[in-house]
C-alpha cells in the first residue's frame, strides 16, 4: 500500500476535523468539508483496493467502490465556489440533479456488485479488464470532472469580473488560488482519464499501479486547497445592503448600458465627492461604502461607471490613487518617506496591487516613472 495515499487519507480526515471545529463556518465550508470527506473515501477505498490486491483480499466488501465518489468531486467542488462567489446564492431543487449521476451509477453499482457474495465480488475484480461497464464508469467520470472544472474555471472568471465592480481592492477575495487549483485539477484529471482509457484497451499497466499513481496527485490537491481553504474568509460580509444583494448575476458582473440616460448629475456629485473628501485614501474602499458616502444605489454607481466612463470601480478608484500618489511623491513633506510608504498613504494595501495599479494606467514601473520625473 503507497504510503502517501495514507497520508492522504489521514491528512483529509484531519483537515475535516480542523474546518469542523472552526468558528463561524459558513455554507462554503460545509461543501468543503464534504470534499475533504470524498477525497477520504477516494483515497482510503483505492488503499484498499491496492492491500486487497496484494494480499487475497481479506475485505472484500470494502473493495471497488471508491471510484464512486469521484463523481461527487465535480459537484462538490461548483458547489464550493458557487457559495463563495454568489452572495445570496441558495440551493433549489433543481440542483440535485448534479447529483443524479453519482445516485444512479450508485444504484447500478449496489446491485450489479455491491450486494453481491464475496466470492463473486472477487471474480469480478479480477475480469476487470474485459468488463464494459468500468470502461464506460471512467469516461463518465472523466467527462464529469473535467467538466465540472471548466464550469469552475468559468465561475471564477465571472467573479473576477463582479469583484472588480464592488472593491477598490481584490487581493485575498479573487480565489486565484482556487484557479491554479481548478487548472491544476482540469490537467491532471484530463490526463488521468486519457491513461485510463488507453489502459482499459491496451492494458498497459495494472489498474492498482495506475490508481496508486493518479491518487497520489489527490494528495497534493488535498493540502493545497486545505490550506488556502481554510485561511478563506467571506468575501461579501461588508455588503448588508439588500438592493446590492438582490441583484441578478449579470446584472453585479456588467451593469447593462443605456446611452438614453443622463448620468451627468451622478458624474458631478462622484467628481466632487472624490476631489474634496477623498474616499480612495481608504484602502478597504468598496462600492457599499461609496454608495452611503454619495447616498446614491450602488447599482447606479456601477451603471454610470460602466456606461460613461468604461471603467469598473476598482479601476476607476485606483486611477485616484496613483494620481494621488504622483502629487505626493514630488511633495517636499513626503521626502522621508519610501515609494511603498507613500503608495499606503495613498489608499493601497499592498506592494504588488500598487505596482499592478502603476503600470496598468502609467505604462511604466514605479521606479521607472520616478527616474523620468527625477530628470
């Protein structure tokens, strides 16, 4: 039995304990939890599997089935992202059906295997590879997953987009660590299906060496989104405005444009609010925020940025600090003070958003522009 699967095993029954015992959990880490709970059940039935193989299989009845819970993977995982990325989002009946192919191949399996005597359980293993139906169980499996990635990747690439029109600020809360995790997961899972295919026609290696190497790769997956999963906070606690909230997707990600409109009355009262009182100094700026300082619907903010000006907030707040931080880096008063320490005051709350911000509206580095203006 490959030792890392077992530390795979145990290091997702820890992380479910850990994530169980954290405070204020959320709906997001319940679905975590859950997958932690069927990496466990992946991990620790291919153990099985491979001690079964190798030593005349003495459980029998714990054999051949973690295959199973690999089609809870994919729905687990949109499930995950869908609660961190959607503020209001709740689960309907029609949902289940992402779980309809998990139940059925679950039901197919319990009679055609599962509730079967020892010895025939053991016959069937070993028939394996002239067997149909484990044939078409890992092309199911496969097309789920990797399309549930894809799903992922897009969900991802949507919230993105709806972040950067409610936060002046997107480090921590834009899951770019869920996104190498979801390309990671789509690349291995992709050549994982492709081996197994060819094995199951060409038998080129034993199943057990195959799972025992594909597996392994779960336990990577299982720390690294274990560790980013848990330092996961909730990215829309600071909106409590429910206008905001009852917004349709579509609606949060792109405000529709209409050239009819005036905006020039929210334009004006925006320009004014952000040249006298200077709310992009704030660093957790946000458009929940913006909208109680200028008592004016978040929604229309975002419309009027969108439509008149082409630009989202996050953009449209940052061009203010760099601006800002152009003035105050040739001010005398701020001489003592580093480029970092003058970016801070200037609203940002990171070297690498500020370097980002830079050179996005001014073309050039930090240190690039200065060596210009220093001339």
């Amino acid at each position: 039995m490959p030792v890392i699967l077992v530390v795979g095993f145990i290091m997702s029954l820890f992380l479910i304990a850990l994530l169980t015992g954290k405070k204020e959990k959320v709906v997001a880490d319940k679905f975590l939890i859950s997958m932690f709970a069927v990496y466990a059940l992946s991990i620790g039935g291919t153990s099985i599997d491979i001690y079964n193989s190798q030593n005349d299989y003495p459980f029998p009845h714990l054999m051949n089935i973690s295959w199973l819970f690999l089609l809870l993977h994919g729905p687990l995982l949109w499930f995950y992202i869908k609660y961190l990325t959607a503020a209001n989002f709740k689960i309907k009946n029609i949902h289940l059906l992402h779980f309809a192919p998990f139940t059925i191949y679950f039901l197919i399996h319990y009679f055609n295997f599962i509730q079967l005597p020892a010895v025939e359980k053991i016959a069937l293993v070993n028939q394996h590879a002239t067997r149909v139906a484990p044939k078409i169980g890992t092309l199911v499996i496969g097309l789920s997953t990797i399309g549930y990635n894809v799903a992922a990747l897009y969900l991802l690439r949507m919230h993105r987009k709806n972040i950067r029109n409610k936060f002046s600020f997107i480090e921590n809360i834009d899951l770019k660590w869920l996104q190498t995790f979801a390309i990671a997961s789509l690349a291995i899972f992709s050549l994982n299906v492709v081996l197994f295919i060819l094995n199951n026609h060409l038998q080129i290696t034993d199943d057990n060496k195959l799972s025992a190497i594909t597996f392994s790769f779960s336990t990577i997956y299982v720390f690294y989104i274990g560790y980013f999963g848990i330092k996961q906070g909730r990215i829309f606690v600071d909106y409590p405005n429910p206008v905001f909230q009852t917004l349709k997707p579509s609606e949060q990600i792109k405000p529709k444009k209409d050239v009819s409109k005036d905006y020039s009355e929210t334009i004006n009262k925006l320009t004014q609010l952000m040249e006298q009182e200077q709310p992009y100094l704030d660093p957790e700026l946000n458009l929940a925020k913006l909208s109680s300082l200028i008592k004016t619907k978040p929604e229309l903010i975002s419309e009027v940025l969108n439509s008149s000006l082409n630009q989202n907030f996050f953009d449209y707040i940052n061009k203010y600090r760099i601006e800002e931080f152009k003035l105050r880096y040739l001010s005398e008063e701020n001489k003592h003070l580093s480029i970092i320490g003058i970016a801070y005051d200037c609203g940002f709350n990171s070297k690498a958003a500020f370097y980002r911000a830079f050179n996005k509206f001014e073309g050039m580095s930090p240190t690039a522009y200065i060596s210009k203006v220093s001339l």
